[in-house]
C-alpha cells in the first residue's frame, strides 16, 4: 500500500509512506482529519480497498433484519439470515428499523457492511468512535474475525481505538510518519527499565495505558508534568502515565533538550515556541504542538532559561 506526498502551500502533510501490509494483519495510523481524508483519496482501486467513511449513513427505513437480507443479496453471500443475526448478537433488534435504534447500535449496524466487503484490503475511519462499550465489544469481534483473512487499516485519532484491534500503530503528524514502540506486558517494561539502566542516555520513555506499554522516543514528547500525584507524559494532545518520577525523568531528559520550567513540569525546548509574560511574576510557554498548549514557567526559572535559549 503506497500513498504519494502531498504539499499545502509548500508544507509537506502527507509524506511518501509504503506500508508492507502482510495477510491477517491490522495496521492503526493515528492523525488528524485532514490526513485521514488525503489517505483515503488516495485508495482510489475499489477492487482493492473498501473504504467505511466515519459518519456514514444507512437505509434508516429498513429493519436490521431487511438491511442484512439485502446484504447477503447483493454482495451474493452464503449465508442465512437468521444465523448472521446471531452471530451479529442482533436477534433482540431483528424487527426494529434502523431510525429507531440508538445511536450507537445504529453505528454498529452501519459498521456490519465491512463484513460483507468482497476486497482484500478494508480501510476503516473511526470505527469505533461512535460505540458504547457493548457494541465496541461486539463489533472488535468481528474485526478479529475479518482480519483472520483479510488486512484491515484503521485511522484514528485516538490511541486507545487503534491498541483495541491493531497489530501495528504508526502516527502521522507534522513531524512526519513513524511506527508507535507499543509492548504487551510488565515483562516487556522491566526488560526496557534494566535497558535504562545500562544505557548512559535514556533511549525511550515507558509509558503504560490500557494495560499495554507504550515507549516514545523522547523527541516526540511535548512535556511531562505532575498532577494528583500521577506523572503523565504528554504527545500529540494525549498523555500516557509514566512510573518515574518528575526527578528522575529531569535527569534522564537533560541530554535531549528537556527543561525543568516548573516543579511540576518538564518540557522539550524544542517544542517552545513562545514566553509569555502575564504579569511581572507571572510567565507561561506556549508550544508548537500542532494543538496550543500552555505551560507555567516559574519566575526562578526565567533567567536559567533565557540563558539556555541564548535570548
């Protein structure tokens, strides 16, 4: 799968990207509309690619059993109605139209298309953005089930969406398009903490969400703080908890350009894009993060950073 580079004027928002898709597998990208959208137009071979469009509509006047029944009859299926009820957990729902259900079953039914998707390649925007718990469940089934023959794309904005079925999590954003280091259990973590241990320079951070560890090169991170007691570690407009503390994290961070502007905040100076002062004492900085975020600069921190930013 090959997407070509796009350019707005003169700024680069898709990079060439070649992603080496194997059979049974599920890849997340993690970005913004915008992206999504110039990703998905390049999909253009409907032999291939199957595209579900987040926000996509149903006949809303048919019953969920109607809509299935004209599933199976124009995608020339095998199956029977009222096993692929069952297998859908819709008996309960088999009667009721589409415009009746709630919102989120009525997401889920939309969804049930991709399983009667004849292409290889299914390439899902939000999928599971929509969903309350059971039919997130219900349907993260079915994914499971499709991608034991077919290779699934999932775009999304959110982490936590692309850690339920993918098998591989890359991010695409301004500063480019990089795989996610995403590891599955506490061994994983220790193994990485004793790596820190015998490294002189800290090479990821470990971070923990969902039960999964997740390790970030420490040029993606925006800034870290301390807040009730947790050490959450922000990137990308999202924060993962992290184990270590604000100090240790300070010393780890030193060698890579981070800064400890706050008693409760450490920053990548490359990511400062402004000072801002508020009053005499008063200073925050602003970052260029792609989505605008604020932190405080202490007064008895002023000095040691103009000093570092020759300023």
């Amino acid at each position: 799968m090959q997407f070509q580079p796009i350019y707005d004027d003169g700024k680069l928002l898709l990079p060439k990207i070649e992603l080496k898709m194997t059979s049974n597998q599920s890849i997340g990208i993690i970005t913004d509309l915008k992206r999504k959208q110039l990703l998905m137009n390049q999909l253009v071979d409907r032999s291939r690619y199957y595209l579900f469009r987040a926000g996509q509509n149903e006949y809303i006047r048919l019953t969920v059993e109607e809509l299935i029944t004209f599933l199976i009859k124009v995608t020339e299926r095998n199956e029977r109605v009222v096993p692929l009820m069952d297998y859908f957990a819709l008996k309960e729902e088999r009667k009721v139209k589409i415009k009746d259900l709630s919102s989120s079953k009525r997401m889920y039914v939309t969804l049930l298309r991709v399983f009667f998707a004849h292409q290889p390649t299914l390439v899902l925007e939000e999928p599971y953005f929509y969903l309350e718990e059971e039919d997130r469940r219900q349907f993260k089934r079915i994914l499971d089930d499709l991608a034991k023959e077919k290779q699934i794309l999932m775009l999304t904005s959110n982490l936590e969406d692309a850690i339920i079925s993918c098998d591989a999590i890359y991010r695409l954003n301004e500063f480019g398009f990089h795989p996610l280091d995403i590891r599955e259990s506490e061994e994983d973590k220790q193994k990485v903490q004793k790596q820190d241990e015998v490294n002189i320079t800290l090479q990821k951070i470990s971070t923990k969400r969902n039960d999964k560890v997740i390790l970030f090169d420490p040029p993606e991170v925006d800034y870290i703080e301390s807040m009730d007691g947790m050490i959450l570690v922000h990137v990308g407009g999202e924060n993962y908890v992290c184990a270590l503390t604000l100090t240790e994290l300070e010393q780890r961070l030193l060698n890579f350009g981070f800064f400890r502007c706050h008693r409760s905040y450490i920053v990548n100076l490359q990511k400062v894009r402004e000072i801002i002062t508020w009053t005499k004492n008063s200073y925050s900085l602003r970052l260029n993060t792609g989505k605008d975020a604020v932190v405080p600069l202490s007064r008895s921190k002023l000095h040691e950073l103009k000093a570092l930013l020759n300023i």
